[in-house]
C-alpha cells in the first residue's frame, strides 16, 4: 500500500483525544525534501492497516559520514503520532506503544521494519544526520496482512448511508483482526480470547467467511485446557501455542454458544462432535456453581468479566450468560448423541431460570436486579433477556425502564453494547437497536474512527482501562460487530 | 567473549570524566535476578573490545504477556555508560552514541544485536516487561572482530612494567581498529584516514605485521583520487568503496611516507611501484604550493591539520610535512627508476630547507617560530626536526627551549605527540622521548585506559574537539603508537 499523504496533527480540544488530522502534501513532496536533525512527517495511509513498513532513504551532501538515526511511531488515532509517548503511565506494559528508534549505519538503504504493527499513521522523526548531509526519504510503502480475504460485497444502497459506514467500519476492523488467529486487538495483546472470538466468528460467517480460521481457534482453545478442564480465557501461539493465564467464567461458558455458532454456519457438525468433550466439560465445571437455590454464584476471586466497568454487579448477567450457554450446549449436545446431557441442561436451565425470576426480578419495577443494593445494568437486562429467562415483553419494558433511570448502570465497552444490540433485537426493540448503533458505533465514526475501538464511552472520551488512553487498542475485535447485527440480524430492516 | 562481571559507576571528581567503576557481582548473579520496568546492570567484559553483542532474555511470571522492551548503551569509557545521552550537544550526529531500544516480541528470545559496537561495558535497562511477568537474561556474550590475528610477543621484562603496559593498550587500540581497513576509531567514524594509516601501518609492521591489510589501504587511497589526482584524505568502505570528501595537504603528502614505510617493511616493492604514480602526483600538485621564496604557502582555505589545535600556526609544519614527504619521494622515485624526479625532489629539499631556515628559525631563542606572530609551538619544532630542516643539536635545542616556554603552543591530541616523540627520538632526546610517552600515554592508563584515546589533554578531561565528551572516540588509531616506538624506535634503551 502506498500512502495518501502527509499530514499534520493540530490541537482542537473538540476532536477525538483532542487532535485533528489536516492534509499538508501529496507523499511526494516528502521526497522532495531533504530532511535533517528535527526534522519530521507523518504519513497517512488512508486506513487503518495491520502489517509493516518500508521506506528507502539516502543520504545526500558533501559527505555521508555517520550513521543516521531516526525514531518511528505508529498509530491508529491521531493522538498517538501527535503526543509524547513518554513519560508513560499507563499500567499495561510500555513496549505495546509502537515506535522504534533506529540506527542506519549504510546508506543509501531500504528500511523494512522487522515488527509488524497496526497503525494508519507513521511518524517519521530524522534523530540526527551528520552536519555533513541530508537524508531523503522515498518508496514508503505499507504491507497490509490479513486472513480475511477480499471484502465481502457491500450492503445495498437501501440501507441508510450512516449505517453502510459503520459496516464498512466494522469489517475494516474485522479484517484488521483477522491474522493467524482472530485476535482481539493487532496493535496490543494480539491474542485469541473466547469472548471475542465468539463475536468476531458471528461476523464472519456475515461477511469474509473464512471458516478454518474459526475452526483453527476452537481447536486452540480445547488443546490448552487447565489441568481440571476449564478452558483459558486466551491462547498465545509463539513461541509456540500455549494457554493464558486468565480464566474468565463467562467466557469459558460461551465456548459453547461458539462452537454451536460455528457448526450452524458450516454445517461442519464433526468438528462440533470433536470439541464436544471440552464443552460438556465447561456446563460440567460450571454447573458446579448452581447452588441449591438455583442460582448461579461464581466462586470468590474468580473472574466475571461481562464488561469493562468496576461499578457493575455481575451476579445477574452471570447467571444470565450461563443460562445462554446452557441452551447452546443443549442443542449441541442433541447433535452429537449426548441426549442425556441435554436432558440435564435443560432441568437446569428451568431451575435457573425461576430462581432468576424470583431472585433478580422486581416485578414493580418492572427491571432484573443485581446484588444487595439491587443494582439496576443494562448488562443485566441484556442477558436475562439473551438467556431467555425474561419473556420479549419484560425484556422490552426493562430496556426502556433503564434508558428512563439516569443511574442505570450503562455499557462500558463495545462487547456490551454488542449484547445489549443483539438483546434489543431479539425482544422486538429494533429501532432501539439501531439507534444504539447509531450513536455508540456511529459515534466512533463521526469521532474519525477508521476501525472501531477497544473502549468508547461517548461521554468521557479519555477514558481508559489501562491509565493511559495511548495504550488503548483502536482497532479492537470485540467492536467489530455492527456488520453482523447488520447482515444476520437485519438491524437495517424495518 | 564473556563479561567479567557486573559493575556500577560511581560518581568521582577524581577520575576520568568524573566517573569510577566499582565491581558489584559476578555476571552470574546477573541471571539469577529476575528484571522489571526500571531495573539496570551494567556489564563489564573486562577489556575494549570491537564487536557485536548478544544475550538470551526468557520471561517468567504468570504470563509472558506483552513485548519487552530495553534499552542498551554501550561504552568505551564509564561515562558514556553513566551519565544520560540526551539531551545531546554534540556537533557530530547523535547517531554516533552507542544506544538502541529494542522491542522483542517473543519471549524466550536470543537476542543479537545486528550492529557492531566499541565497547567495554554494556548497560541494559528494562524499560518494561509487563504487569505480568519479569525477565531472566542470561548467556551474555561479546563477539570480538579484529583483522589483527594473534598478539605479538610481549615486551622483556627488562623493560620497565609502566612501558610495557602502555604497550600493552597500544596494542589493544591498534587490534580493536583493525577491521577491513585500518580504522581511525571503531566507535566513531570508523573509516581509513590517510594520516592515521601511516601511523598504524607503522605500529603493524612492529606487532601484527598484517600487511595485506595496509598494502589495501594503500590502494584505497591510490583508487579514488579527486579529478585532479589529489588523494582523498579519507576513505568510505560502504556501500562500495568512494573517496570522502575532505583534502589535507599533510595528509596527501604523507601518502609518500606510507608507500615507502611499507616497502620497506615487506620488501613489496612491486606495490610500491604500482602506487609511485599517485604518490608523484601528490608530490607534482603539493610542489605548486612552493613559492619562489622556496616557502609552501597553503591555498586559503584549504586544510592543513597537524594537529587538533585551533590556536596552532601551521606554517612551520606544513614544510616540515612537505619537505619530510618529498625525502620520502625521493627515496621512492630511485627505487621505482624515476631518477629524474628524485633529483627534482632533492633540488626542492634543499631549496625549501634553507627557506625555511632562514625564515622560520629564529637564532637567538633557537626555536623555529611560525606566523605573523612568531608563534613557538612543538608541532614546529616536530616537523622541522622531522624533515632534518633543523639539524639534530638545533632541533634538540628546540625542544628544551619549547619546554622551558610556557606559552609554546602544546599538542593537543596523540596524533602529534607521536611526531613530537619520534622527532624526540631522532634528534637524540631519548629520556624526554621516553618521558612524554609516560607522562602522556601513561597519562590515560593512569585514568583507566582500556585503549587510546581519539583526545587527551592532562590539563583538561572534558576536552572535545566535538562540543561532547560523550561522542569521543575512545580506542583510536593515531593514538596506538607507542608500541611502535617501543619495538621499532628503541624507546626504552638506553
């Protein structure tokens, strides 16, 4: 890929992480100049990409007499080419950032940086020539990498414009996730994780369709169980394939809903019976945590993610998650000749579900709540409602009984959002869906986004998990959804 | 190479560049710590060396999570180790310092660093790891490179233990300059210099005696002369061999003294015939410079060096240069059968030789002054001495009289003190000769010396003819020859 130009960032307090892109020159113009100590540009490619970079540099003068040294940055958003990247104070680690600085000992030479990064924009800062000569840089080039494939066709003129952008937005950022495996962000932590996995595969099967790679990550994920059985979280695969750390309860429970999805889409049902075993192991391991009272109460120090956001009590959506899960191991289980396991899915799912509805409803309200200070989420209306366990017209009243309580706690992150979509959608609420996409995805667009990001919160647009906004991921897996609530789901219909 | 353990520098207004190494462990207990964000070491391989550098590095922890990124400085001398980098003041490029910041994306890695380094010590500092892990780094290893093969047979013991150890680093600079050329410094430029070629071919032919490597450099120069056949005063090796684009008169005329030197020393004297055509043409375009007073005047703005020494009037010495250049000449064109230029040679020696007695020498201070203001410096006597303008009881007068002369224009760097002791030597001056290489040389061993110095003045450690103490180059060619002088000149008889 070649570049679109050079730009130039500028402080505009009402711009996304307050920086705003301006057009300075067509790419050529960058090689018409001979650049020295302090000198710098930054490249814009025009889109966001995953992969490397190269450029041709030559020294010109009365001498090339000494190395030359320069610093490279890349980055998604225009706030990470246009801001110091140190001091650093994020908690995450400080080699995520993506810049380099480099010594050229030869020149002329060509640059082919070994690392691969996700960026739209590179900086080009020249550290230092020698007094003696100039460095021109020519032939910048990007290499884009993808186990996409060619872009699925576009949705139909007939579908609002503002929507066919968010489309467009979220297959970028599938595509740009789409590597050796689906990984959850291609500038930082580049793993595989069910969770998003789950989300990534569903919009897939709506657009680039390449199957094996899901089946490569459902294979990744069985292959590395804890010693007891309970899937990891995530899969790193170098220095060669190995299990994370983290075990996440609701993601290790929605593996099932993934390899139902999965066996759906393809019709590959032998690789559903190969992983089996492993789902069978996770309803096992987690029905273990169904009390007597029928609800589900995740072990002390474990983690329940359902979003990013520490004010959220977990205990509805959790039991909510499982309750999915359990309906999607059922109807595995049939398919693969476990008829008595589905049996005893569904004994638990019924118990599950009135306990729910006894424990978490109020009925005055008209809203699921959570924990002792019955704590009212848009994440708990959204799996009561995915689980089934609130009917579509409970489902429907407690969507708009939060969006009237200004202390409702709201979505985090785009995975949220995602679920709280897909909830509306199925409850009959389909112009509440599409005006949550509207606003949270398509605020992301107006915001510049050329992929979607890893956390959003419209109304705090520093925000981030990590303590610092230039190790947020801009091209994040879990936000890629639109286009499958789009294509599957059919949020554009009337 | 292994390290030979673990070191700090210590802050010392005593020691050379303010800074004084300390032990701290053996580089094993290096491997036994585990590194994060923040955390140093620095090791010492316990000799310069010339080279490349590499390590193992494994992550350990709950999860090897994120790339580690570090940074590595290499050092010739504590300070460059010590004290920060940047801001830097230098007038040389930047580039130049020795520091990298690298990103290693999988962990366990080997980690070798692609470039060569100059270096004693190696700081590494962890700049990250992650949350979730620290590293181990271990099988540290240095690559020495060097053209020079085995050493040479140490010094007798009867020579006294403070010369034998300035031989000793003698030979440590000259190995660790020669390369595929004969370098000038291996930090620093790294490039064939006509001036500091003769001054190691010298050193070589009294230790390595890798002669093949000077008769190359010697047809480095003879290939790329500028139109007017004038010899480049240095010599680019990369990306393919090309002249520089600096001229020193001394410098093209020494060219003569260097072909002779060697063939002398190999007795190669079909090289010496093959390159007689480039050292006449220096001598035929030097010559124009000689005016009809019989005195070489320097076109203005030309660049006669003799010295790092801004203050330095260079009158004098040129025809020093010249006149010692064209003996050399002479004795060249009778073995190469060019008697008609020897003669020619000869008639100018004489001509130029009473020239410069009856103008630059003045017989009632018995000195040889130069310039407008009479300047007295030892870089005058040196080269008169050299060029046996001044016979040897004028020139030993001389020097006793520079001596006894406070405000005589002292040298400023090795490169003349090695003419001022080999004129020392010649004119009979052998216990000052000896003195000054072990007050001078002996000087930088004293304050740690692993291998000469590009610079050295007793009276003022921070001296830079570039603005920075830091991008000196601490092991440099012209600095080597005391071994010669040792081995060659008899410096420590009697």
């Amino acid at each position: 890929m070649l570049p679109a130009g050079i730009v130039k960032m500028v402080a505009d307090g009402t711009a996304f992480l307050r920086w705003r892109v301006e057009p300075v020159s067509p790419v050529d113009a960058l090689s018409e100049r001979l650049l020295r100590r302090g000198d710098a540009a930054i490249i814009d490619f025009g889109r966001h990409l995953t992969g490397h970079f190269s450029f041709s540099i030559a020294g010109e003068g009365r001498g090339v007499d000494a190395p030359a040294r320069l610093k490279l940055t890349f980055g998604e958003v225009p706030a990470e080419v246009a801001e110091p990247l140190d001091p650093y104070r994020g908690g995450l680690s400080r080699a995520w950032l993506q810049d380099e600085v480099i010594n050229i000992d030869v020149l002329p030479a060509v640059v082919e940086m070994p690392r691969r990064y996700a960026f739209r924009y590179v900086k080009l800062e020249i550290v230092d020539t020698s007094p003696n000569y100039a460095v021109r840089i020519a032939r910048i080039k990007a290499t884009a990498l993808s186990s996409a494939g060619a872009d699925p066709p576009l949705l139909p003129e007939t579908v609002p414009a503002r929507l066919r952008q968010i489309d467009k937005v979220s297959i970028a950022t599938l595509r740009d996730c789409m590597q050796t495996v689906f990984e959850d962000g291609p500038k930082r932590d580049r793993r595989l994780w069910i969770g998003d996995l789950r989300l990534q595969a569903l919009t897939n099967y709506a657009t680039f369709r390449n199957n094996d790679l899901v089946k490569r990550c459902l294979y990744l994920f069985a292959a590395f169980p804890r010693e007891d059985g309970l899937l990891p979280a995530c899969v790193f695969e170098d220095p060669e394939a190995h299990r994370g750390h983290e075990y996440i309860i609701d993601y290790a429970a929605l593996y099932a809903a993934a390899v139902l999805d999965y066996a759906k889409a393809t019709g590959d049902w032998n690789t559903a019976n190969d992983l089996w075993p492993a789902v069978r192991k996770q309803m096992e391991l987690l029905s273990a945590y169904v009390g007597p009272d029928g609800v589900f109460a995740a072990p002390p120090r474990s983690w329940v993610f359902i979003d990013w956001c520490d004010a959220l009590d977990r205990a509805v959506a959790i039991n909510g998650v499982f309750v999915f899960s359990l309906r999607r191991a059922a109807e595995l289980a049939r398919h693969c000749g476990a008829e008595d396991d589905a049996v005893k899915y569904e004994q638990l799912i019924a118990r599950m579900t009135a306990a729910a509805r006894s424990v978490f409803y109020d009925s005055s309200r008209k809203v699921f709540v959570s924990g002792p200070k019955r704590q009212v989420s848009w994440a708990s209306q959204a799996w009561m409602t995915l689980s089934g366990i609130a009917t579509n017209e409970e489902a429907a009243q407690a969507f708009h009984a939060v969006a009237a309580q200004a202390d409702a706690v709201r979505p985090g992150a785009p995975y949220l959002y995602h679920y709280v979509a897909e909830a509306m959608l199925q409850c009959g609420l389909k112009q509440e869906a599409k005006q949550l996409v509207e606003t949270y995805w398509g605020g992301m667009v107006k915001a510049g986004a050329d992929t979607f990001w890893e956390v959003y919160d419209p109304s705090n647009a520093g925000l981030s998990p990590y303590g610092s906004t230039l190790v947020n991921s801009y091209c994040h897996a879990w936000s890629c959804t639109p286009a499958y609530l789009l294509r599957s789901l059919d949020l554009a219909g009337k």
